[in-house]
C-alpha cells in the first residue's frame, strides 16, 4: 500500500510459520513425524520503482532451532528492491508425549 511517499508492506503473510496443530492438553500417544522434510527458501520480492526507499521500521530476524527442525525468516533491503526470506525445515522422528506442547510452540 503507498501513501504520499512512503510504501507499508505487510510481510507477516508471506513470513508466518503457522501451522494448524490442534492443541491437546494430555496427549498420551507419541508424536511421529514420518517424512519431515525442508521447504526451500522462499523469496518473495518487492520492486521498487526508485532507490529513494528506507526501511523504517524492520521486523526483527528470526532464527529458531529445536530438534523439531529450524525456522529462519529475515528482511533485506537491495538498490531497488525489498527482499522477504523464510526457511523451514521439519525433521522427521518419534517424540515423547510430554513435548507435545514444546512441538506446538515450535510450529506456531
């Protein structure tokens, strides 16, 4: 969205890891994940018309690592573009009951 001179973007679409995980409070079979697997990065690019463009307020990096898997997102600014990146990889394994919530928290 532009306003006068300034461009707002709202990244929080494409940087999300959420996943949709029912929450259990008393899970009492094992978590299996069979066939984890690692999404390539994605790239999402924002042309800029001109290189007049600053970042003014820049969401934080994000590196998440945990036997689950790894999460990374981060933001660049290039001459005349904005550049959003995520990585997410799930490893594939058999997890206790009791981590479930710590599984969860790592999908959110």
């Amino acid at each position: 969205m532009k306003r006068g001179s300034r461009i707002f973007l709202s990244p929080k679409q494409y940087l999300s890891k959420k996943s949709k995980v029912p929450k259990e409070t008393n899970r009492k079979t094992p978590i299996r994940i069979r066939f984890g697997y690692h999404q390539a990065i994605d790239t999402v690019p924002y042309e800029l018309n001109t290189s007049n463009y600053s970042i003014e307020n820049k969401q934080e990096d994000v590196v998440t690592e945990s036997k689950f898997g790894s999460y990374k997102r981060s933001i660049e600014k290039t001459d005349k573009q904005i550049i959003l990146h995520r990585f997410f990889q799930l490893e594939d394994g058999v997890y206790d009951p009791s981590e479930y919530k710590k599984f969860n928290n790592f999908l959110k």
